[in-house]
C-alpha cells in the first residue's frame, strides 16, 4: 500500500506526516512516498524522510497517481482532485462545514475523503483529535504575537527605576486554545482573567492561576455533543457583550477563541468595546476563519482602531509549524492505523470515528450533516 504525502498549498508550512510518523509506518510494511521538498518548512529535510525509510518523489502527478492513501493537512487544489484516481483514500483537513462545495467537489473525483475536523471528540479518538492538537499550537502563538505587539511588558518588574505592573489578559473562550493561551499568558507574567460560557469551565481556567469570569444568567446545558458551546439567547449575549466590553477595557490583551465550525462566530466584543479600551492595547482573533469576535476583525488583517491593534489571524498553528507538523503527524498515523485491518484498508462504517468522518465516497458526498449544508446552500 503507499501512503504519499504532497507539499501542501502555498503559504501552509505545516507537513501532514513527519520523518517520525514516516517511520512509524514504514514499520507496518507501508510504501511511504513524499514529494520532495514537502517537509521543508516545517524544519524536515528530504533526507530525514529517506533516513526514515520514506522515499522522495518529484513527480507530484505521479505521486497522487499512485497512491492508495494521501496524507495532507489541507484541502486538495482543483488540479491535485484532477491527478486523483477514483478509490484514492484522501485524509486531510478539509472545513466541510465551511465549505460543503469543495467537499462536493472531491467526491466527484470517485476519491473516499475523510475530513479530520469531523473525528467525533470520544475517548478513544483522543489521539486523533487535530483541532484539539492545532489549538493547542494557535493558543500559545496567540500569546506570544500578542506580547510581540504590546507596548509594555508582561511580567511584573521590580527595579531600581520603578516598579512595573504586570500586563492584564483576557481569554473569551476556555476550550483547548483557550486554556493554552490562559497557560502561556500565566507564565509570561500576567494577570489573566477568562470567561466561558460553560460554567464547568471555571475549574480548570482557576487550576491555570487565572480568574473566571461569571456572566449571572442561566445559560442551561451550555456544552452540546461535539463539546462546542450552545447558541444562547438574546438577552444572554446582550449581557455578555457588556460584560465583555468592561473587561476588555481593563485588560491590556483580549484573546478570542469561540469558533464553532459551519458556523459565524459570535460577536463577543462590539464597537464600543474595541472603542472602550486604552491605545496600545491589542485584541488576537482566533476565531477570524469565520468572521471574528470582534467588530473590528478583518480575517488575515491586522486593523488599527484608535490606536488599538485588532488581529485577524487564519492559521496560528501555521506559524509554529515544526511542532504542529509533529503533533498534526501523530494524529494523522493513529487515524490512518485505526482504518487498517492486517495492513489492509478497511472502510468499517460501525466503527464510530469512521463513520463519523466519512465525508465522501463512490463518487457521492456521504455524510448527512455535509449534505445537509449542501441542501442549505442551494
């Protein structure tokens, strides 16, 4: 069986597969294939594939011709589906509550696609959780681009000269970038507060040093299925923005993180609360992809609103590749080990984190809740 592994699409530094995870596989008998010069960025040189017992692969066409599984971390261009012959395995992220269209579109390739972000967040799916292991990466990053903009230091400071305050941050959003940001910000030196809508949240952001913010309203069973926040109502939000509004212009930084795929994000800070907080403070959008926390978020922009930096990022995890590509990798390998049967492909639809996945096969788009954004898009 070969497993190739194509460069990803310009501008994406991660690598789907390291030199590691390369031999993991080459172990189980499996023909590797990379396409030279996949790993650079990531910091994994063409060599270190081969010294794993990989092998190096110029022809990209060939590559995708030849594979039985392809291993990316992104979505295939409209001439890589091309070079895809029908019955190729495709496992990559592929944002298929976001864009159901290209999903659509691979599937008409005869390839069988399992999309990553849609692995059911189960115990024993753990170490298959991407967004889990990308959002750990995009939290830390998130802190440190902040403390790069800020104008002041985060660590309180004793000197001859003074004494210097500690930076003030605030993290919307204690899901697992959240609480990576709460974590790195505490090291850094500052003092961290952090809100979540699920009060079961409040435990672990205080076991990081920080404080939890409490909006006083019944938000009922906050966390659905997928672990996600809950839409609330109106009124909710009404208070919350307020409530956020307040704290961010106490806080130095304001990290936000409430992402929901398929969904827009939730404006958590408004006009008045960009407008509310001091110059040079800085506001680090995490969930940008799809439109932002914030009022004045521009996805992929860093936008100046009186004096405050508001920034829109789209893959933090991008940023730090060499570590995501590593972590991303052990995902990938657990997933594809988890579809083999005495190093056989087997597609077994009881199986949960399968079916759950699944998103295309023979030729049709396969999984209810993608044909559902479909149906909604016409």
């Amino acid at each position: 069986m070969i497993v190739a592994v194509p460069k990803d699409r310009p501008g994406e530094r991660r690598v789907a597969l390291s030199p590691d995870g390369a031999k993991t596989l080459v172990r189980q008998e499996i023909d590797v294939r990379v396409q030279s010069g996949a790993g650079l960025e990531a910091g994994f040189s063409d060599a270190a594939y081969e010294e794993a017992g990989a092998k190096i692969e110029t022809d990209v066409a060939a590559l995708l011709a030849e594979a039985a599984v392809v291993l990316r971390v992104g979505a295939p261009t409209a001439a890589e589906r091309a070079q895809l012959t029908r019955g190729t395995v495709w496992i990559s992220l592929l944002r298929p509550l976001d864009e159901p269209q290209e999903v659509k579109a691979l599937a008409e390739t005869g390839a069988t696609a399992f999309s990553l972000e849609m692995v059911p967040r189960i115990t024993r799916a753990q170490s298959m959780d991407v967004l889990s292991s990308q959002a750990t990466v995009a939290g830390y990053r998130a802190v440190l681009l902040a403390a790069e903009r800020l104008p002041k230091m985060f660590p309180m400071l004793v000197t001859a000269a003074g004494t210097i305050s500690p930076a003030r941050v605030f993290v919307i959003g204690a899901g697992v970038a959240g609480l990576q940001a709460i974590a790195t910000a505490k090291r850094l030196g500052a003092v961290v507060e952090a809100y979540d809508t699920r009060a079961a949240a409040a435990e672990q952001v205080e076991s990081l040093g920080a404080k939890f913010v409490v909006v006083e309203l019944d938000t009922g069973d906050a966390e659905d299925a997928g672990g996600y926040a809950r839409e609330q109502t109106e009124e909710f939000y009404a208070a919350q923005r307020k409530l956020m509004a307040e704290k961010a212009a106490s806080s130095d930084v304001v990290i936000t993180t409430a992402l929901v795929p398929g969904r827009p994000a939730p404006q958590l800070i408004d006009e008045a609360g960009v407008q509310g907080m001091s110059p040079g403070s800085v506001i680090v959008d995490l969930a940008a992809p799809n439109g932002g926390n914030c009022a004045g978020t521009r996805p992929g922009e860093t936008v100046d609103i009186g004096g405050v930096q508001v920034i829109g990022p789209l893959n933090l995890a991008g940023e730090l590749p060499t570590n995501a590509s590593q972590m991303f990798s052990k995902n990938a390998v657990t997933f594809l080990q988890n579809l083999l049967t005495d190093g056989e492909l087997t597609i077994n639809l009881e199986d949960e984190i399968v079916a759950g996945s699944l998103v295309a096969k023979d030729g049709a788009v396969v999984h209810p809740v993608v044909l559902e954004k479909l149906e909604g898009a016409r």
